[in-house]
C-alpha cells in the first residue's frame, strides 16, 4: 500500500476525473476535486474552481492546503468540448478549449509544483485522449489542447524529475459515460468495430491506470503516455 497522499482532482464531479477521485478516497488517500458545479464523490473534499483564472485556481489550492495539507498528486482531468468541423470553427471556439485544457493544465500544475518542489515529491497526470495521438475530424482544437499535453509532460519531466517528481500522461480511449451513452446505436457499433478490444472502457478501467501512476510502483516512470484504448490509438 503506498502512503496515503493529499491527492487534487481538477473536473472531479462527474464522468472519468469522478471515477478517478473515487479510486483514490478507496485506497485511502486524502481527496480534493476541483469543479465549477456539482459535487465529488463522497470521501472527497469539492472545492468551486474555475481552470481558466489563475486567481481561482491559486484560492482552491489555498483552501485544500488548510484542509488537507499540500498537494502532492495532481491530477490535471478538466476539459471541455467544442467539436465542429475546420473551417466552420472559430477562433473563439479554438482558444477556449486550449484555454481550459492546455492552458488550465498548466495552469494547475504550475501552482501544484510548488509544494512538490518543497517536499521533493510530486505525481503530475495529465488526462489526455486518444485523440491526441490519433486525431479526429472536426476536433482540431480538442486535438490540439491533448496533444499540448504530452509536450509538456515530457518537458515538466526534463524540469523537474531530479526533484522526486514524475509527470506523466494518460490517453483514454472511448469511455461509458453520459456523452457516449447518447450517442446513436449505429454510431457507438461503428466505433466499436474500430477498437480491438470490441468495447468501450469502463471509468474505472482509467482511474485504476491514474492511481497507479501516482503510486510507489511507479516511481521510475516519467514522460509517458500511457494508453487506456483497447488497442484504439496503438501507440500513435
């Protein structure tokens, strides 16, 4: 068992960053989410913050710091969506989605190096897509933001990794949450004949991934992408 953490969660009132929270209260760490509304799971402390205003983000880390001491696993989940095809995609409809998942990544973690620069510990994991890699029409900008996020993966690694810090990157493929449940039959088999595994995974599938990362096991691993896609991206 590895030693109970403080452990941030950014999105963590719903959909993977929820199941990803709710993994860690199970293995006995202290559990903060970060989210613009609603709730965490239970165990957990949920703090209102907004990625895309450092001033926000500096204040939840403020208050989880009197209430469950320095972060030292962040894990970076909040994103949004702005899907449309190139040319009917406007600027603003690109620079919010890299504001909110790039730069609010950023964001995050830069506040979060701070402790783990002190305490000469720190677990970074930045929740990517398999279309990062992969690519997908009419997501330019959600592409763009996720794969933004190895880069700087590997850089905070090159940064940071003498300092007991890793920083690594997972890249889930399709998940069984709300917005693939309300997709068409005809299009989720569509999508399922083009992953090996023949299914979608399940939230917990990539929260155990995350948690993982975060242990004692993995403390030799920096810099990596590592896939939850059923074979989808195959080492894109």
């Amino acid at each position: 068992m590895t030693q109970p953490r403080t452990v941030l969660v950014t999105g963590g009132n719903r959909g993977i960053g929820r199941a990803i929270a709710a993994e860690f209260v199970r293995q006995g760490h202290r559990v903060a989410v970060t989210a613009r509304s609603g709730e965490g799971p239970e165990g957990t402390l949920t703090v209102r913050a907004d990625v895309t205003d450092a001033a926000s983000v500096d204040a939840a880390f403020t208050a989880i710091e009197a209430e469950l001491g320095p972060v030292e696993v962040v894990v970076a989940n909040a994103g949004i969506t702005r899907d449309m095809l190139l040319l009917r995609m406007s600027e603003d409809d690109f620079e919010q989605v890299i504001d909110t998942n790039l730069t609010g990544a950023f964001r995050v973690v830069k506040r979060a190096s701070k402790g783990m620069l002190r305490a000469k510990f720190g677990r970074i994991v930045l929740i990517s897509s398999v279309v990062g890699l992969y690519g997908g029409a009419g997501q330019v900008n959600y592409s763009a933001s996720k794969a933004g996020l190895v880069g700087m993966a590997r850089s905070l690694t090159r940064e940071l990794g003498s300092r007991g810090i890793t920083a690594n990157v997972v890249a889930p493929g399709f998940i069984e949450t709300d917005m693939t449940d309300e997709l068409p039959a005809e299009q989720q088999a569509d999508y399922k004949k083009a992953i090996p595994a023949g299914r979608f995974a399940t939230p917990d599938e990539v929260a155990r991934v995350v948690a993982w990362l975060a242990g004692d096991d993995a403390a030799y691993i920096s810099g990596a992408v590592i896939p939850v896609d059923g074979g989808l991206g195959m080492g894109h």
